[in-house]
C-alpha cells in the first residue's frame, strides 16, 4: 500500500470554472481541473516519491469449503439392472463352455440382467431340488441292492431248446423251463437264424411254439448232417449254433430270459456302470437313476453355489454327465455331458447345451470296455473343469502336491525341510499369495501370514487342517476369513473377498497357481 497524491472536486456553482483540492505530504493546493496533472507533478518533485505505507495488511479470507455430495449410486433394479460381478461371471462361464465343445445360447436379456424376483425364487427352488437329490454313493447303493435282487445270470444255449405250449423255453439237459420276456422273443429268433419274430410273438403260445420247434428241428438235423459230412472227411466238426440267454429273476413268474446276445458281447452291465461312476465321480455330486429292467440311465449332477438372489441373465446353474446303457445288447454305451443356462428373467426358459463324449459297443473283452468307459468319465469331466471348480466340487486339489510336481521343493536347505506340519505349509502358501499380490493383502512382516495361518487353524470344514492338506478351498476359506475378521476397512476387505475368490475360477481351462514361499515365524 503506497502513499498517494488525493485530488478531490469541490462543489463550485455551475456559472464558475470547476475547482479540485489536491493534498499530498501534507500540503494542499487549490486549482482549476486542467492544473491538476501540473500541481501534481510539482508536489511529487518537490516532495519526493511515493512511498509504501507501513500498515499491516490483512489476512486472506478462507472461504469455507463448499459441501459435494457423493455421488449416489442408481438405485438396483431388478430385470434392468445389469450386475457387473453376474455378468463376468457369465461370460467367463460361456468362454469356457465354448472351449469345452459346448454352443450355448445367447440370453433374451444383455448377460448380467439381474432376474426378476420369480427368477430369485425358482433358483432357490432348483438348488433346494439339487439338494433334496441323493448323493452318488446313496444312489448307487439303493441301485445295486435292487439289482441284486434280480440274481442275473447268463447261460449259453444251442438249437437244442425247445418250447413248450405255455411259450416257455424248455432247456436241454434238465429241462429247464423259463420265462421269456416279449422283448427277448424277436431278438432270439434272430439269433437262432430264422426271422419272424415279431410275428409269432402275437401269435398265441401253442401256435409260437410249433413254429419255433420246427425250426428247432430243421437247424438240428441239418448240424447233425453237417457233422457227419465233416467226419466222413476227417475235418473238423462245425459248433452247433449257439446264443446267449441273460435271464434273471422275476417275483411274479420266477426266472425269464430277458435278453438273447450273441457269445462276443461283453456284459459290463447297469452295477458295474453304477459302481464305475462312484468311484469316478468327485465329492458333492449328486445322482439320479431311471431303470425299467432293461435299459439304465444315471444322470450325475452339479449345481452353483451363486446365491439365488445374485442370479443373472445368462447365469451358468447346473451341468452333469448323463450314461445311458441297455443290457440286452440293444444298444450302446453312450455318455455326454451338459451344462444347463438361464436366458431369462425368471429362470424359466433354460438352455441346455449338450457335448457328446462316446458311443462304446459291447463287444470285446470286459476290462477294455471299463477301460474305456472311465477314460470317458475322466474326459467328462475335463469338460466340466470351469463348472466344477467354480462351484467348489473339483477343489479337493492338493497344494502340496502340485507344489512338488512344480519343483518348488527342490531348493529348499535341510532347515527348511522343517515344514512339515500342515499348518506350517499352509504358511508358505499363504506367504506365496502375499508376495505375488494376488490378493490385496497389507503386507505386515510375517504379521499378515500369522494372521492367515490362525485362520486356516480355525477352520472346521473338511477343507481345514483336519484334512491333512492344504487345498485351495482351505487357502480361500483362511483369506475369506481374514477379510471378514481382521481387516477393519470394509472396502479393502470386499476387494480381498473377491480376489480370493478368483482363485477359485479358471483362466483358460487353467486354475490360477498359488506359488509356495516358505517363511520364519
């Protein structure tokens, strides 16, 4: 602030030339207004320069900071609002499907549409359904025990049966007498050599046998003929023709023959698929079986974990392997797989993409047929890897044991080696997804592991240290954990739950590897 010349007009009357009072220093001087410039130039030389005035000078004023709301996020409606975790997941489900062999089909609604609320509904209903449904190894038992019940056996027998009046065959030998089921008649007659079937299985009982022993006799006498040509020149003796009966028994009319194969098939029947499956299938897969005595199919089932009311447009819920098998030489050993997708609002319209597996014959020797049927069910489930991961059935993988197979036990010293307990390679793996940064946890010296291992010791479920390993389940349950007990930042704690549940889905057909990094605590 400087100390200035002030030039100030006095109020003259309007018939006299305007007057200004100049002042500077002190001094005053009257003039008229075209001498003010001059006057002031005159002070200014003769008093010197303005100078700055000491006066303090005031502080700024702060204007208080205007208040911005936060931003409000658009309210959630369901059937419009597309949830962005659904729709990933949906589309990372549809990639993996299409790499398995699958074409699903594109949902009526953009991928990740939150469904309706009929939608949240029928998709508790459907897991309630799922769970309601017997476990494999439930199945399966009721399964056997009803086959067993039939006591099935197989005889091989020639042109020399005969029947009786009642249309019962007639065995050689003991005489025998069974049963034959209508669906066994026509194939018998063709295996037999004559045709008709279809025919005398209308016919009445005595008019069928009279046909089928005529023919019984002439295939008879022209073997026997056959025979002695062969003896007479000294060749070797032509088999009488032959089939194979499977009969079983039947609580009303007691033994029937229920099928008529050929001696080349190989009988890996309904319980031996039944038992095949049990062994093969993982844990949390459920069963279930249609069976009229003849034909078989076992549908094997996996069902999401998502949350009902987190179902979206295009939502992946429910895929399985489905085997069917006809123990009369009917037809073959056929598998596919399937994976099941709403594309709806309301779960109502379900897309179901089916995969082909394999068509297996029963012929050749049994144990390539079960060799066979099982290298099918490993490729079922291969196809299946994405689902069943996702929905924490195929997560009884080992971490130790991939971690040995990786090698990242070769460099460890004779101190190391030390690590033996389960909790304690637990530790490493979890010291692992601190220094990759695969999930975002603070890193706090040796702080953060102990925190995680407490976790894990916790656990109670079968993916604890009760189990004896460390399975990546286990090391999601510890970070989940982790993020619900220790972290005291909601949003960090959110953002780690999702990381370490990405550890659970798989990139390309591939789960994510949990490096081993081994610790002193």
């Amino acid at each position: 602030m400087y100390q200035i010349i002030n030039a100030t007009h006095i109020a003259t009357p309007a018939t006299l030339t305007p007057t200004w009072r100049v002042t500077y220093r002190g001094e005053e001087a009257i003039c008229p207004a075209d001498e003010v410039p001059a006057t002031c130039a005159d002070m200014i030389a003769r008093l010197g320069a303005p100078t700055p005035l000491d006066f303090p000078r005031p502080e700024p004023i702060t204007a208080p900071l205007a208040l911005v709301p936060a931003p409000v996020a658009p309210p959630v409606v369901r059937g419009e609002t597309v949830n962005e975790e659904g729709r990933a997941r949906s589309a990372a489900a549809d990639a993996a499907a299409r790499e398995g062999g699958f074409t699903p089909k594109q949902p009526l609604y953009s991928r990740g549409t939150m469904v309706v609320q009929i939608g949240v509904e029928n998709a508790r209903q459907a897991r309630q359904e799922f769970d309601a449904t017997p476990t494999v190894d439930e199945c399966v038992e009721g399964f056997l025990a009803d086959v067993a019940l039939e006591d099935r056996r197989d005889m091989v027998v020639g042109d020399a049966m005969r029947m009786d009046k009642g249309g019962r065959l007639v065995l050689p030998g003991d005489g025998a007498r069974l049963t034959i089921n209508e669906r066994a008649f026509t194939p018998l007659c063709s295996r037999l050599g004559f045709g008709g079937g279809d025919y005398l299985a209308g016919c009445w009982p005595e008019l069928r046998a009279i046909n089928v022993n005529r023919w019984m006799d002439t295939y008879q006498k022209a073997h026997e003929a056959e025979v002695a040509e062969a003896l007479a020149e000294r060749k070797e003796p032509p088999e009488a023709r032959a089939v194979v009966l499977r009969t079983r028994t039947v609580p009303a009319s007691g033994r029937e023959v229920y099928a008529a194969v050929s001696g080349g098939y190989a009988a890996f029947d309904a319980d031996k698929v039944a038992r095949a499956l049990r062994l093969a299938m993982p844990d949390g897969a459920r069963m279930r079986v249609q069976y009229d005595g003849f034909r078989s199919r076992f549908d094997v089932l996996f069902h999401s974990t998502v949350q009902p009311d987190q179902y979206v447009a295009g939502e992946f819920f429910r895929a399985g392997i489905t085997i069917r098998t006809d123990d009369t030489g009917g037809g073959s050993l056929r598998g596919q797989t399937f994976v099941e997708q709403n594309l709806c609002l309301n779960l109502i319209i379900i897309d179901k993409a089916v995969q082909p597996l394999f068509v297996l014959r029963h012929l050749g020797s049994v144990e390539k047929l079960v060799e066979k049927f099982r290298e099918g069910l490993g490729a079922a489930q291969d196809t299946l890897a994405h689902f069943l991961t996702a929905w924490g059935v195929a997560r009884k993988d080992d971490l130790v044991a991939d971690a040995a197979a990786r090698g990242e036990f070769e460099d460890m010293t004779p101190a190391d080696t030390g690590l033996i307990l389960v909790s304690d390679y637990f530790t490493g793996f979890a010291n692992g997804l601190i220094e990759r940064e695969l999930v975002p946890l603070r890193a706090r010296g040796g702080a953060t592991a102990r925190d995680l291992r407490r976790m894990f010791v916790d656990d109670t479920s079968s993916d604890g240290p009760g189990s004896g390993r460390v399975t990546r389940a286990g090391l999601v349950n510890a970070v989940t954990r982790y993020a619900h007990r220790v972290e005291v930042d909601p949003f960090r704690a959110a953002e780690t739950e999702r990381a370490a549940a990405a550890l659970l889905w798989p990139t390309r057909g591939r789960l994510p590897e949990i490096p081993f990094a081994a610790v002193t605590l």
